[in-house]
C-alpha cells in the first residue's frame, strides 16, 4: 500500500476517534501535547489501526502512535515483517 | 433533629421530551407517552411497544464533542443534569454531591463489551468503551462534565433505585455533611430490557389476566435529577424551594412498605389524614401487592382516602428514573394544586381517591411517594408543600 | 450521633476462607494468585485470584444455590461468617432492624456473560420464554442484595452501591451513616465481585493488567491481578453491642469520598480525589494526621495509581508521610474489585485489634516515584490506633475509610499518649 494512501486512512481515523477536523491534523504533530488527545483514545487508535491492517501493536509501541506520521512508520513497518 | 432539607432544581428527561414542561404537559393530558419501538430488533413480538425519549438531541444541550464513546443511558442523565444545574455558580457546584439511582444502568455497555470479546476476539476490543461497562460510570461522566468533585454515589436497586439516591442525598444533607447535593435517576430502554420485559411476559396485554391488552405499562426510559439543599441555605440564597423532603425510608420484604411509611409517620409526628397525595408506582405487576396493602392497612384504616396517581401508565416503567419523576409529579401537583389522570390504575387502588380519569383540582400539604421493586425492596419519600 | 462499632467479620477471600485463616495468610504474606481456572470466551488463561474449592452448599440449601450466580454465592458466604462471628441470632437481626449494604464492580457479570454467549454463539438468547428476564433478572447488581436480604431475613433497608473498585468503602461509610443517625442499630456491609471475562480482557486492553504477579510501588510493576472475593463486616451501634456483650473488634471513626472530575481511568495528575477524601475522612473523624499509624492502600500495581496515591499521602501527611507504615494487600490477593475495599477494611479492623500491619509483598526495587515506607515483604508487630483504608475507583471516584482500636470509654482516649 502507497505511503499516501496510508496516510490519508490514518488521518481520517485519528479524525474520526478523535473529533477533531482531518483539516487540521498536521502529520507531525504530537497528539496528546499539541491536541490534548486523552489516553484511552490513544490507545483507541492502536486498536483501529490494529483491525484495518491485521497488525499487533505491542504497548512498547504506543509512544510511536502519538502522530500521524509515527503511526504510519510503525503501520508500514508492521506491515513489511507481516510480508517477510 | 438536622437540618430541614428543600428541592431547589429539577431536570426531567422522558418520552414526554426533554424538561419539565414537556413531563407536566403530557401527565396534565392524561397521555400515554409509548409508541412503537424500531430502534432496535424487537424480532418475535407482534406489538413492540415502550416509551421511548423520541427526537432525542442531546447534542442540542451538551455540545457536539466527547459524546461519540458515551452509552444513552450517559447521555440522558448528561441531559438532566445540565437541566437542573442551570444557573449554578462554580463554587456551588464544587461543594455539591452527587448520587445517582439505576436499575440496569450499564448493562447495554457491558453486554456489548461481551459480544465484542465472542464477535471480534478479545484482541480487539475497544479501550475507551471498556470504563462504560461500570455501573458508576454514568455519574461519573456527570462528575467530570460538570467538575463535581465533593462526592459521587452510585445506587443500584431495582425499580426503588431513584427513590434510594433521593433518599440518601436527603440523609446527607439533613445530617450537615454536604449542603447541597445533585440526585435522582437514570435508565435507557435498550433491546435487553426490552426482550427481558417481553419474555417476563410484563409487556401490557401480555399475561395479565385482569387488564385488557391497552392497560398495563410499558417498559420506558428517562432520567430525572433533583437538586437537594439545606433549607436555610436556599433561602439564603433567594433561591425558591419547590418543595421540602420530610422522611425517607427503605425496608426489605413483604411488609417492607407498611413499616417504612409507618416509620416515616412516626418521626416526623406527620398524621395519615394529612397526607393527601399517594404518588404510587402501579404498573400492574405482582410486587405492587405490597403497595395496595400498605395503603390500605395504613392510610385505609384510619379512614383517609387520599388522591393517588400513577405516572407510569403515561411515561411507562423507567426504573431509575421512575422514582424522582414520580417525586417531580408530585412537586408539580403541590404547585399547581391539581392531581392528573392517571393513564393506568388497577382496581385495587379504588379504596382511594383514583380522580376517575379526570383532571382534579386538589390542594396538596404533604404527598406520599412509595415505591416497590421485584425483588423485594421497598421505598417511601414524604413531601411537604413549600410555603 | 450514635457510635459505630464493629462486631464481626466474614470474608472468602483467594488466601484464604474467614477471618482467622485469612489473618494466617497476613501474618506469613502468603499469596492466592495463580494460574486460574476460569474460562474466557478468547480461551486465553489468566493469572488471578481465584477462591479455590468454594463450595456454596456449605453456607446454603442447594435450592437456594441454583438460583444464584456466584457472586451471590461468595457474598451470602461472607455475610453468614460475619453474622455467626458476630454471634446475632436472627430475631435479634430484625429487633434491630438489620439491613445491608453491598458494593460490587461487576456484579453478577458471569451470568450476563453466560446469556451473552448463548445469544451470540448460539442464536438462541432471546427465543426460549422467559429466559431472558430471568438471565437478565440474575445479573443485575441488586439482584446480589435481595438473595441476602431474602436469605439472611433483613427487615431493614437494602442498598447495593456499585461504585467500582471503591464500592466496600462506599458501602461500610453508608451503614456507619445508617447507625450514627439512629436509623438501625445492626448493619451488614461488604463488597463482592467474582471473575468477570469483561475485567480481564478491558484491564488487558488498556495495558493495566500484570501479567503473573502485582507487586504494589515496585519499581517494575506491571500492573494489576484481577481478583474475586467477599467481604462483609457487621457494623453495630456501640449501645447494642455493649448491651449484648459482643466482643468489639473495631470503631468506625469516620469516612471521606471525593471524586477526581478528570477522567473515567486516569487518576487526576495531583491526587485531587484522594485528598479530599483523606482529608475529609479525618475532618469527620476529628483526628490529625499524627493519629494514623497505618495506611492501607490502595496499591494497585499499576504505574499510575501507585504513583499518585503516593503523591496524595504526601501532600496530605506532609513529613510524616514519612513515618506511618502504608501497604498494599494487593500484592498478596491481587485486585478482588467490589470486595477489595471490604476486604481491606477488615483487614484493618484485625490490624487496629491486633496491633499488627500486613505487608507489602513482590516487593523488590523502590521506585523513585514511590518514596514511602511500603512494610516490604514481611509484616510488622507494632500498636496500630487508627488505620485508614483507602480505596479508588474508575470515574475517579475516591474514598477513605478510619478505623480505630475501640475504647468504651472514649473514642479518644489513645489520644493523650
């Protein structure tokens, strides 16, 4: 799956959980500093991405999924040992 | 002896629509507030009926974000609470308690939180709905929305769970502990309840052998939160008292009832001819027995014949909710010096004054309120008209 | 207002089944965790606290057993102990006008669970008459009070207070309400949860759950071990228990809740609930922090809570926080969670009446968070006036408990030492 792509998904599923507008979610952005995202939707968010690509995140893993772009790394990379 | 306790804020959700004019209206009219149910699968019931909150928008009051995680049961009470909280200051809210009433409370969160664990594996079930499957998470959510952090209660018990928070609140602040408290009840009709109701055979028409099938009462939902305060206080306020609170009581058992309104008689010195509102929980269902037969051995003995009414033939049964709405009722009826139709009364209530189906003009002093549950609890609440 | 003893004590606990075999399992810091038999719908095994061998027809009929779900059963075996210790017949228990108030987290989620699973494994939940209002019936919470209320034969009132993980506080503050304002003169109050596959899998899924073993204010604690159990403790009123030559184990002295308003699992970053609640607690008790010789906490093991009840003593104790001993018996029966904070409080009872404090075990690695005096491993012999039972909950709900060593004389009469 393309980079972008990716992106994209996840964005709007971080939108989603955490009602906050996709417009305004910068990739790069800390979610818990920058849009006080509380815990629970954080870990709301492993569990979404954890179902849309059949990945298991482990709780070191969590600090990565704190933005946009940190969760796609960790999504591809997940992604590319599932293949190997 | 403690101190005098008043109802100085109310916040009615239920099929009648949200607030307290909506609730008064419907009762006023002696209407039945059930309709056809398909929010949910009612699969294998010919006539599905409840009485449903309809049109319900709580958006409307509690804003867009943060309710997408929350069950209807939370939403409700949300709801009522931001209703009788209106125009609080934050230093009031931060000295009042809060005690909430439910019968069934999160169960809807918490079977779904089970299907989820068989549906989607445990692997993948959801962190953030995992804290609505606790019984005290919809006070919580109360706590946290409107920053109360003196006290948070939760009571479960049946259909005289409402009538218990009421009554606790009451005990708190008679005591002097807390000035003020937030209580009352809460409970959704979801498609357990409903199926639950329905194969208990205590949908109306079903099983009943005395009611023709449009008597009886349907399974409902609501939520109801009354704001308690030490008398002195309020009026130190300015703030007008609805009504004052005079006793409460809870007794287990058969004659449950008869002791705890004998005990609420004995100690606040009120006589049986004084009360002249029953506000009764009829729903046509065996417990009620229980009812009838304290009124009969205590108010009918004596000969009074006080006017009863029954609001849950109009809003159905609510559970958590049903005992401070029929304590709303019954404040509603002292202000405005009128009983209304009771939508469903059994026969067996006809030792009393059951208004015929009409509206009555009628001034109250003190009301009854009894409540009685399946299993085995028993609850009564004595009001004095607020001078 | 009246005085509020207590009378006696009843539990079923992982380690151990009544008080005194419970008070062995203290005094030797024995565990009752392990590997447990429960089984979950993901058919993954759990560590837990599971109480082993529990046969209900020892405290009922087997009529009366087959309409029960366990928690029932546990509570109504906890609360017969606690009557027979306290030695009340049964027309003594309606003269006074005995009632009952019952705290769980969960309450009867086993059978809830059973017609959840029917329902989705097998279709058929919701089509054989009447089983669904029964099932649904049987799971409610209340439903765990009226099996006693109707069992034991209570005429007074029955409350089930479902405040989660603090629901036994809740519970023993309530009836000690009841007796000081003269209402009854004999109170049941305890708490009860049996396994729940909710707790399990939800505690697991917010990364709470340790995975063999809690080890309270360790530096390496991995979280909590979820637990069953039942508590009840007899609560008097000082005149009826003197009046009948009970053996008085404890004085209750007074309670404090207060409540986070931050957030349904995280506790507030200061403590803000759990300072209240001390603080309240000893306000209506009348006693300075000097008073408090033991801390019973509420140590769950996991990083936060251990972390900000830690902050809470301090800011409430101040340089004492220093002195008075606090542990978790967590660490040896895991997290029970209606019945935990129950349990705790009759542990603080035997400890008031027994000058003894129960240890912290796992203990291995301080954590520089965590700076107390946690009583690591072993149990300590030493006069315990006052103990304070802290108990916390989702939804931020907080909650202190005092229990003191009962003086006829008067409640302050340690007070002068």
């Amino acid at each position: 799956m393309a980079m972008l792509e990716i992106t994209e998904e996840i964005k709007s599923m971080v939108a989603e959980i955490t009602e906050l507008e996709p417009e305004l979610l910068r990739p790069d952005a800390s979610l818990t500093r920058e849009y006080q995202v509380d815990s629970l939707a954080a870990l709301e968010i492993a569990v979404a991405l954890e179902k849309r690509y059949g990945v298991s995140i482990a709780e070191e893993h969590l600090p990565r999924l704190d933005s946009i772009a940190g969760s796609v790394e960790l999504v591809q990379e997940l992604l590319a040992r599932k293949a190997s | 002896m403690g101190r005098e306790v008043v109802i100085t804020g109310l916040g009615t959700v239920s099929c009648f629509g949200v607030g307290l004019e909506a609730f008064w209206r419907g009762l006023v009219e002696g209407r039945r507030g059930y309709g056809h149910l398909d929010c949910f699968s009612t699969a294998g019931v010919p006539e599905p009926v409840g009485c449903r909150v309809r049109d319900f928008n709580p958006e409307q009051y509690l804003g867009k974000k943060g309710l997408r995680q929350l069950d209807r049961n939370t939403l409700l009470l949300l709801t009522a609470a931001h209703l009788a909280l209106s125009g609080m200051s934050a230093e009031e809210l931060a000295e009042l308690g809060l005690v909430i009433g439910t019968s069934f409370g999160s169960l809807s969160s918490i079977y779904g939180y089970e299907i989820d664990i068989n549906r989607e594996g445990p692997n993948l079930i959801s962190p953030v709905k995992f804290p609505n499957t606790v019984l005290n998470s919809p006070a919580s959510r109360v706590n946290i929305a409107h920053n109360l952090t003196a006290y948070s209660c939760t009571i479960c018990n049946g259909s005289t769970a409402g009538l218990d928070a009421l009554g606790y609140a009451f005990r708190a602040v008679r005591r002097g502990d807390y000035a003020a408290f937030l209580a009352g009840g809460g409970d959704e009709l979801n498609q357990f309840i409903f199926m639950g109701y329905h194969s208990l055979s205590l949908l109306p028409g079903q099983g009943r052998s005395s009611a023709a099938p449009e008597k009886g009462v349907p399974p409902g939902e609501g939520a109801c939160l009354l704001v308690l305060e030490e008398e002195a206080r309020a009026n130190g306020k300015r703030r007008p008292a609805f009504a004052r609170i005079r006793g409460y009581e809870n007794c287990f058992g058969e004659d449950g009832l008869e002791r705890a309104i004998s005990y609420i008689l004995d100690k606040t010195g009120v006589e049986p001819r004084e009360v002249n509102l029953v506000v009764v929980s009829a729903v046509g269902t065996r417990p009620e027995r229980r009812e009838v037969r304290a009124l009969r051995n205590i108010l009918g003995r004596q000969g009074c014949r006080p006017a009863i009414f029954a609001p849950k033939g109009a809003v159905g049964e609510c559970y958590g909710a049903g005992g401070p709405l029929q304590v709303t009722a019954a404040i509603m009826a002292m202000r405005e010096g009128m009983v209304p139709p009771s939508a469903y009364l059994p026969a067996d209530y006809d030792d009393f004054d059951c208004g015929g189906g009409r509206l009555q003009k009628k001034e109250i002093n003190y009301a009854l309120i009894t409540s009685v549950g399946c299993d085995g609890i028993n609850s009564a609440l004595l009001l004095q008209k607020c001078c | 207002m009246e005085r509020v003893v207590v009378t006696g004590l009843g539990l079923v606990a992982p380690n151990g089944t009544g008080r005194e075999e419970f008070w062995q399992a203290l005094l030797e810091g024995r565990p009752g965790i392990g590997a447990v038999g429960f089984s979950t719908a993901g058919g993954r095994s759990f560590y837990g606290g599971e109480v082993k061998d529990f046969n209900p027809l020892n405290y009922m009929p087997a009529h009366r057993a087959a309409k029960m779900g366990r928690s029932s059963q546990l509570a109504l075996a906890a609360a017969r102990l606690a009557l027979e210790d306290a030695g009340l017949s049964p027309s003594r228990i309606k003269r006074c006008n005995t009632g009952l108030v019952l705290g769980t987290t969960m309450g009867e989620s086993q059978v809830g669970s059973h017609l959840v699973d029917s329902y989705c494994l097998h279709g058929d939940g919701f089509s054989r008459p009447g089983m669904m209002g029964r099932f649904i019936r049987r799971s409610t919470a209340f439903s765990i009070a009226s099996h006693l209320a109707t069992d034991l034969d209570l005429p007074g009132p029955v409350l089930t207070v479902p405040t989660a993980c603090a629901a036994g506080n809740y519970a023993v503050a309530h009836a000690y309400d009841l007796i000081r304002d003269g209402e009854c003169r004999v109170m049941l109050a305890g708490g009860v949860d049996s396994f729940s596959q909710v707790a399990f899998y939800g505690f697991k899924r917010i990364f709470a759950l340790a995975p063999e073993r809690c080890q309270p204010f360790d530096l390496h604690r991995k979280g909590l071990i979820v637990s069953e159990g039942a508590a009840v403790l007899v609560l008097e009123s000082m005149e009826s228990a003197l009046m009948r030559g009970a053996p008085v184990v404890a004085e209750v002295l007074g309670y404090g809740m207060g409540c986070d308003a931050h957030h349904m699992t995280v506790p507030h970053p200061t403590g803000l609930g759990a300072v209240l609640a001390m603080k309240t607690a000893m306000k209506m008790a009348g006693l300075a922090t000097g008073d408090v010789d033991y801390i019973s906490a509420h140590g769950t093991g996991t990083r936060a809570n251990d972390e900000v009840e830690t902050r809470a003593i301090k800011s409430v104790f101040g340089p004492l926080a220093y002195q008075v001993p606090v542990s978790s018996i967590k660490s040896m029966i895991g997290h029970t969670m209606g019945a935990a904070s129950a349990i705790e409080a009759l542990t603080c009872c035997l400890a008031v009446s027994r000058d003894f404090i129960p240890p912290t075990i796992n203990y291995e690695e301080p954590d520089p968070e965590c700076d107390l005096d946690y009583v690591p491993n072993h149990p300590r012999w030493r006069p315990v006036r006052v103990a304070m039972s802290n108990a916390y909950a989702f939804g931020g709900n907080c909650s202190s408990l005092l229990v003191g060593k009962f003086y006829a004389g008067g409640k302050r009469q340690w007070a002068g030492r």
